[in-house]
C-alpha cells in the first residue's frame, strides 16, 4: 500500500572488459568468456528496471505511507523507530498457501484495518521481518480488541489486522513489537548490532468512527 525518497549518487560512465580465460586440463581446455558491458548515465541496469522505472516505485511507496501516515494516522519515534499507524475501514486479503491463495473478505464484526509501520529512524526504510501485537484500548484502560500484527504486501510494505471496534470513540493505540529477526552486517566493534531490543508504543487519543456511532 503507501513514504520517503531516498537519494541515490549519480554513476559515471563506464566500460569494463570482464574476461577471456582458458584453462588447460589434460587434453582438453575450457573457455570463458564474459562479454564487454557499458554502463552509462542513461543506461543503467536499475534505470532500466520494471519498464524503465528503475526504483521510482520504491520512492512513490514510501511517500503514499508517509502520505496516509500524516492524513489518516500518526507517528511517533522511540528508541531507533519512528513509528507510525494508519486507521482504515476493514479490509480482506489473499492468505493461505501462496500457490493457492484464497481471499478473505472481512467478517461482520471487523470494523477497522488498523495499520502499524515501524521505519529505522535513521534511514527512514521499514523495518521487516517483526513479530508484534496491536492493543485497542478504551478511556476506561480497557482492552476492547486485539490482534497479531501480520506482514502486508500492498501499495507499501505495513504491519495490520482487521479489529472489533464496538462504537465511535476515543482510543489508544498500544503496539508491542518483537526485534526483528534478521541478521545484521556491521563490524564486530558493534556497529551493525540494531533493532536488539522490543519496543512499545502508545498513541493516545486516536478518534475511531464506526458506522454505528
């Protein structure tokens, strides 16, 4: 479904002739050959990517998330995120095994898409492979749903599930997210050693209309 632009350094022109190699072994030999490949300014291999768009895609998804965030959410930084969340009408999806996937509608009950997108704070890219809870709390501190935070492939990359909501309010938002599991590059000084720790996060006072009011 839906942020940011990232900029990326221009590349010089340049003609590379990778290689011509013979082996001899016994009585026969073996031969490669790479052939010669240019690369310039206007021909880039990411330039002409997905009919020529190159990573345009990427850039219009992170604006429509950062888009949404500003007209239908909020965000928040905490440690090394910045956090953010959508509120939409429910939704349905394709689940299941991927070779034969089976969509779901939304059930009768599930009012709301309620969508969470942790970004490292310091690139602005979404951060993957997370395992997390979203809590929908009323003025009373009562816990009127909740539901496992799923991976979403969409116009951007998110975090959501389709929630409950009983009538139109104010709410808070209580998403608990888990280290991502992935391995990190770095030095062994630390550098690389990011995301270790869980992270919690509150929006308070998020106004949720359902059509029952």
């Amino acid at each position: 479904m839906r942020g940011m632009g990232m900029g990326r350094a221009p590349l010089l022109p340049v003609a590379a002739l990778v290689a011509l190699v013979l082996l001899a072994a016994g009585c026969g030999e073996r031969q490669i050959v790479s052939s010669e490949r240019e690369v310039t300014g206007g021909g880039t291999t990411a330039e002409t990517t997905a009919g020529g768009q190159g990573y345009q895609g990427i850039v219009d998804s992170y604006a429509v998330a950062n888009a949404e965030i500003r007209e239908e959410g909020g965000e928040k930084t905490v440690g090394e995120y910045r956090i953010g969340y959508i509120v939409e009408p429910a939704e349905g999806w394709w689940e299941g095994d991927p070779q034969n996937l089976q969509w779901r509608e939304p059930s009768p009950d599930e009012t709301h898409h309620l969508e969470i997108l942790p970004f490292d704070r310091r690139t602005g890219l979404l951060v993957p492979e997370m395992e997390g809870r979203l809590y929908v709390i009323d003025r009373n501190g009562e816990v009127v749903d909740e539901q496992p935070l799923r991976f979403y492939y969409a116009e951007f990359y998110h975090y959501a599930n389709n929630f409950s909501i009983p009538r139109s309010g104010t709410y808070t938002l209580r998403a608990e997210l888990q280290p991502p599991d992935f391995r990190r590059h770095g030095e062994e000084s630390g550098e690389g050693r990011v995301f270790t720790e869980p992270v919690v996060v509150e929006f308070e006072d998020v106004r949720i209309t359902t059509e029952g009011g």
